[in-house]
C-alpha cells in the first residue's frame, strides 16, 4: 500500500494510471431505511463500475505551497493538504499537520522543562515532565483547527491527530486550587528570537475550569504516538477539544489558578473577532468559549466516467459542534436548491467525518459549493456566513 502523501504526489505525476486506486476506496454508506443488504447498498453507489479521470481544481485566490515547513518562530506556518483525505485514515501525518507559530530559537531545553502550578493554590508547584511521561495515556483523535482557517491559507489550518497526554482534570485536581479559584490561566512559552511580521507573541488563555472539564481537555505529550515534536509545542502542550487552535496553548509553562477578576490575555484579545466575540472585552469572564460551531466543506471533487458520461463525486468533511449533525445540506451556485448530501453519516462530532456527494453540473463553468445544517436547534455560525464556500471550475460536462 502507498502511504497517503505518495499516493497524492504521483496520483499527480502519473495522471489517471494511480488514480485508479481511489476506486477500490470503499466509501461507508449510510444505513438507509429498507435495504435489506449491503449488496443492494452497494448498487446504489452512483460510481460503481466507473472510473476516476482526475480533480477538478478549486480556484483559489492566491497560490500557496501546502506541506512544507516556512518561515521561522511566530510567522512559521504549515498548510495541510486536505485533498488526499480518505476516510480510511483519519489522522494527518505529524510533518503535514498544519503550524502556527514554529519553535522559538529560544526556547530552554526539555529535559529541565518544568510546569509551574501557581496563583489560587494552597501551595506552589513545580510539575516535571518526567511526572508528565509517567503519567501520559492515549487520548485518542481529535481535530485543530486555527481560527484563521480561511480561503487565502486553502483552508490548510486544520487537522486531526492522534494525541496522548494528561487529563487536564486529573492535573487540576491534585493542585490544591482555593475554592474561588474559578478559572485557570494556562501559559506557553513565547519569546521569539526575532519580531514576527503578522502576529502577536503571547500565547495563553484563560478558561473557566468547568469548560476544560467537559470539554475533556488534555496537556498532550505524545502525536500520532510519537512525542510531541517541537513546531507543535514540546514538550507538553494543552489540548482543548471542540475550541479553535488559538486556545490550544503550546510550549506550556504555567496552570496558573485565577478567579471571576481574571484579564483577558492579548492571545484572547488577538482572536476575539474569529472566536465570534461580540466585543473586544477586557475581562476574561466576559469571553465567550472559543468553540467550532458544526461545519462543513468539500475537499476534492473527483472527475469520473461512469457507463460513458462524465459525472463528479464531491468529497468533503464535516466537524466541529458538541454533537454530530443529522443532516447536511450542499447547493452548488446561489440560483440552485440546497439538496441534502447523499453520502454523510456522523456518528461522532470529533474528529472529521467525511462525506461524498454525486454531482452532475449542466454545463461548465465556475460553481461555487456551500453546505448548510438547516437546523434550527444548531447553531452554525459560520457556515450561516458562507466562510467556507469553495468554488471549483467544471471544464466538461
Ligand atoms: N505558545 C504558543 N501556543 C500556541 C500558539 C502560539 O503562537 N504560541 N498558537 C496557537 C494557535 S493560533 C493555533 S491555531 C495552534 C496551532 O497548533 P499547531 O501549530 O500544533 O497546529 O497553536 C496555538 N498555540
Ligand atoms: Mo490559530
């Protein structure tokens, strides 16, 4: 078997011969209500017995190198290729997951890395990460997405990994925090050998403590069961499922216990507007959860022959919300309906689900593909928005 980013290099260089591999991708189909079995099931996949000729592209509006490491410190960044997902493979390899913010050149050595444990406690402390290693457990795939995830970076700041680490809950509850101590600070290491040309050194958050808990947020050592590399926050990182990236504080230094008085950082301040904060508050308290409200866009649309006519299949993702989605719909240009997906099945909000969609456009042309839950009971921000429509250009029909 090709590993996936092989499979998507020379799918490239060797046009429709590798791309044949996709047919044998067995795509889930939903369980639909009267089909006895999944032989009948089968025969309602609307590509078998076709073949795949290629992609259509995506038109963006500027061009962008994917999957290579740029630029240093706080403008280091690494966009993920998310047209090679399969749902096979749910988690990206570590050196493809998206960056913001490299490693500084200044960061102190792991091996004497220590994470202070300060502020509303009976009794400071230093916690080692020897201490954190003992302890570590897999916590198994969760999604990041950057809340700067948006057209102009091809929508490359998300992915999902496979992560180990320390319950945040069990850290927190050996810490002797005084009972007003309502939130906690958590603080990442950020100085930076040079100054940044785009962002705003100053990486921590402030959270209420009963949202890490339910949000089961974790202080990760451990990637796709490797330790943690350096560009993504060794040697101990916060994990927050369900929040955007931006509170997912890497090269973590210090828990420090605050209460209901505690300042917003300049971290929360720098993403107020992408975290859907109404203002600009100066309190922590007055922050609403920087969580991903449910969401979905394609990620490649295949072109097909099938018994002699052309015929594309989306294929797309759908994440984010507290619970999965029953419905989406998709619409292809504003003047057409919305229709609901023919493919998409979600059993657990975290980490992606993928989803396909057979499309017959009429004519070629440039179409611009929008998804939408049309629930009323969930809130969807920013698909509401259109921040994630992506159009595609069709040259034959
Ligand atoms: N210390 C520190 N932590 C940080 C940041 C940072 O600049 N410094 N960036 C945050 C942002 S905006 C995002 S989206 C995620 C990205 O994590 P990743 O680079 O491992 O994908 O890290 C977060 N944690
Ligand atoms: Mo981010």
């Amino acid at each position: 078997m090709l590993r996936r980013r092989d499979f998507g290099k020379q799918a490239v260089m060797c046009g429709g011969a590798l791309l044949a591999g996709f047919e044998r991708v067995h795509w889930p189909m939903p369980n639909v209500a009267g089909l006895e079995d999944r032989s009948e099931d089968r025969s309602k996949d609307p590509f078998s017995g076709g073949r795949q000729l290629g992609t259509a592209d995506f038109v963006n509006p500027r061009p962008l190198e994917m999957e290579a490491a740029q630029g240093t410190e706080l403008d280091g960044r690494l966009y993920t290729d998310l047209s090679k997902l399969s749902p096979q493979e749910l988690a990206i390899p570590t050196d493809e997951f998206y960056i913001r913010t490299r490693v500084s050149k200044l960061l102190p050595e792991p091996k004497s890395w220590r994470v202070r444990v300060d502020g509303l406690v009976e009794k400071l402390r230093n916690r080692t990460i020897e201490e954190f290693g003992i302890a570590t457990k897999p916590m198994g795939l969760h999604l990041m997405e950057c809340a700067g995830n948006g057209p102009l970076v091809h929508f490359g700041m998300i992915s999902v990994a496979s992560w180990g680490g320390v319950p945040l809950t069990d850290f927190l509850e050996g810490s002797g925090a005084k009972p007003y101590a309502s939130r906690v600070l958590i603080t990442g290491f950020d100085q930076y050998a040079a100054k940044s040309m785009s962002s705003v050194p100053g990486a921590s958050w402030v959270f209420p403590t009963g949202e890490l808990r339910a949000a089961r947020a974790f202080l990760a050592t451990e990637m796709n069961e490797k330790p943690l590399t350096e560009d993504h926050g060794a040697p101990v990182r916060l994990v927050v499922p369900g929040w955007y990236g931006c509170a997912c504080i890497k090269w973590v230094t210090a828990v420090t216990f605050v209460d209901d008085t505690a300042k917003a950082t300049s971290q929360m301040q720098e993403y107020a507007a992408r975290t859907h904060q109404n203002s600009l508050p100066m309190l922590a308290r007055d922050f609403q959860p920087a969580t991903i409200d449910p969401a979905a866009m394609p990620i490649r649309v295949e072109k097909w022959v099938v018994e002699q006519k052309i015929k594309y299949r989306v294929v797309g993702i759908a994440w984010g919300g507290a619970a999965p989605v029953k419905t989406l719909m998709i619409r292809f240009n504003p003047e057409e309906d919305y229709v609901p997906l023919d493919n998409f099945a979600q059993s657990k909000n975290d980490p992606w689900t993928l989803w396909t969609h057979a499309w017959s456009p009429k004519e070629p042309g440039t179409y611009s593909i929008r998804l939408a839950a049309k629930d009323p009971s969930v809130r969807t921000r920013r698909l509401d928005s259109g921040y994630y429509v992506r159009s595609v250009e069709i040259s034959e029909v």
